[in-house]
C-alpha cells in the first residue's frame, strides 16, 4: 500500500459498520475509530454527572472537561470517559439511547468532530458513524455507506447481546433500531445521509468475510493505479 488514506464507514444502527471497520483496520494495518462509541459515552457522561441534556450550560461546562481515548486492544479497542473504562458499559440500553438523544445537540456534535478530526488528521484511519463522509472528513479518500435490511439487522445485534448475557426480545431491539434510525436521519444537524460520493454496500445477504473483502477489493485497486 502506497498512501496512507482516511476510510470513512456510514450507516444506519447495525448496519455492519463496526464488525467490517474493525476487521478491515487489522487487514490495512490502520487505525479503527469507532465514533458512535464516542457520542455513547458523552451520552452517558450525563447520566454518570447527572446533567440534564437541556441545560446548555452544564453540558458545556461537562464537553470542556470531557476525556474520552480509544486504546487499541487485540479484542476490540477499548473506550475509556474520564479516565474509565466504559467500554461494556457505554452498549447498554440506557446508554444506547441517550447516544441518540444527545446526538442531536449541536455543541455535542462540534466537540465530537473536532476530536475526530485531530484523530484522523495523519491518515491510516477508518473511522465509522453517521456523518463521517458528510461532515467530517468530506474529502475522505474512500467514503461507504453500509445498509441492510431491519429484520436483518436486529438479527445481528440480537445475536450480539444475546452472547452478552443480555435479556431482550428480538422485537425490542428492532423498535429501538427503527427509533433511533428515525432519529438520527430526521435531526437537523448532519442527519444520517449517505454522501453523493459514497459507495452503497447492502450487507443484508453478505456475510462478514463478504463485506470485508468487498471494500478491501475497492481500496486495493484503486491504489494500484494511483
Ligand atoms: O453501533 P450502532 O450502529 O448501534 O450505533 P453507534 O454507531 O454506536 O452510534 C450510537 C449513536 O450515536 C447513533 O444512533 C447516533 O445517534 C450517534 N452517532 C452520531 O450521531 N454520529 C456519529 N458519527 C456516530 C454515532
């Protein structure tokens, strides 16, 4: 591999992105940034502080202070607010929906680009959300907007909290899908959208190895004639 690029990944709730970003970081040897793991903890540095999400000044007060790290581990990274480490913690549903709700907060989302943009600013990064190809990185060098099917979705984050230990019906975790789905494409500031120049990816028949190699095959060659 010759340039070291910046890969952005979109998509709505359990679209795919995290499981392929993560695996295809281990195969360019590139840094994975998982951003909704960053609004998940801002979400639950309210709750942990008891900040109500209307009160503007108490959340300032809270994103000027605020340390969230993402360390690199062979498991999966971990994510650490303030000091702790969050990383189960932040999957939680209380969490899972407070990510959405302070999403929509455009003091939150300024914070949250600007450490993101410090984080990519080096290449060699894939960095997954809602609006990495729109707002963050524009001018990613590779932009792919992952979707699937809702049924097929919901599968896949059942199975996934399931192994958790986790009691929910398949029902609930796709009414919460589809909520927070809803939520994030109708928000005012940088909606969930796919980018004009992004490439779609419909995982709803693809398996993991499928999907991975698929957006592999797209940077690869396009590398070798640059
Ligand atoms: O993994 P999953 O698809 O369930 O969600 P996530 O990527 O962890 O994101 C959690 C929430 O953070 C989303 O529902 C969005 O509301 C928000 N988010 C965002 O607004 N912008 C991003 N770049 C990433 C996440």
């Amino acid at each position: 591999m010759k340039k070291k690029f910046v890969i952005a990944i979109d998509g709505p709730a359990a679209s795919g992105k995290s499981t392929t970003a993560k695996q295809l970081a281990i195969k360019l040897k590139y840094i994975y940034i998982d951003t909704g793991a960053m609004y998940r903890a801002s979400g639950l540095c309210t709750l942990l502080q008891n900040i109500s999400l209307d009160d503007e000044v108490a959340l300032k007060e809270m994103l000027d202070k605020i340390s969230i790290k993402i360390e690199y581990a062979k498991e999966g990274n971990r994510i650490y607010l303030n000091g702790e480490d969050v990383s189960e913690r932040i999957r939680e549903a209380d969490s899972t929906k407070l990510s959405s709700q302070i999403a929509v907060i455009g003091i939150v989302r300024k914070k949250m680009v600007e450490l993101q943009r410090k984080m990519g600013e080096n290449g060699g990064v894939i960095m997954d959300g809602r609006d990495i190809g729109t707002v963050v990185f524009p001018d990613a060098d590779f932009k792919f907007f992952m979707i699937a099917d809702v049924r097929t979705r919901a599968l896949r984050r059942w199975k996934e909290v399931k192994d958790n230990g986790e009691s929910i019906t398949l029902e609930e975790i796709k009414e919460e899908l589809i909520w927070r789905d809803k939520n994030d494409t109708t928000r005012e500031i940088s909606p969930l959208k796919q980018a004009k120049d992004a490439i779609p990816v419909d995982t709803s028949k693809m398996s993991i190895d499928e999907q991975v190699q698929y957006i592999y095959n797209k940077i690869i060659m396009r590398n070798k004639y640059e």
